[in-house]
C-alpha cells in the first residue's frame, strides 16, 4: 500500500513539474465545467494542480 501511494504522489509532484516547465500548458486538459470537451480532464484531475502550493496542500492530507 506504501508504494502505490508513494507512486501516486511522485506521478502527481512529476506532472506538475512537467506542466510548470511546458508554462502550463498540460493544464487544459483538466476538467471545464459545461463542455463536452472538459469530460476529458475527469481522469486526469488527480494529476493536475493549480500550482505547487496547491500540490504540497494535497500532498501532505494523502501522505497522512
């Protein structure tokens, strides 16, 4: 169970450091509400975060 938490945490910290240096960009494929196109970003919300402090406030309630 550690790993696959550790797993999930370290995909979330590599995703947001790829969308910090692609200047967010990956960041449209989250989900937009009243759009059909924004259903696509429903799997990837777990991965997607408005920032790094937005991330380490996630980070530390899921460690725990």
């Amino acid at each position: 169970m550690f790993l696959w938490l550790a797993g999930f945490i370290a995909i979330m910290w590599g995703v947001e450091a790829a969308n910090t240096l692609l200047d967010h960009h990956l960041s449209e494929f989250g989900i937009v509400p009243r759009t059909t196109q924004g259903l696509r970003g429903i799997p990837l919300w777990p991965f997607l975060h408005a920032g790094f402090g937005h991330l380490i406030s996630n980070t530390l309630p899921m460690a725990v």
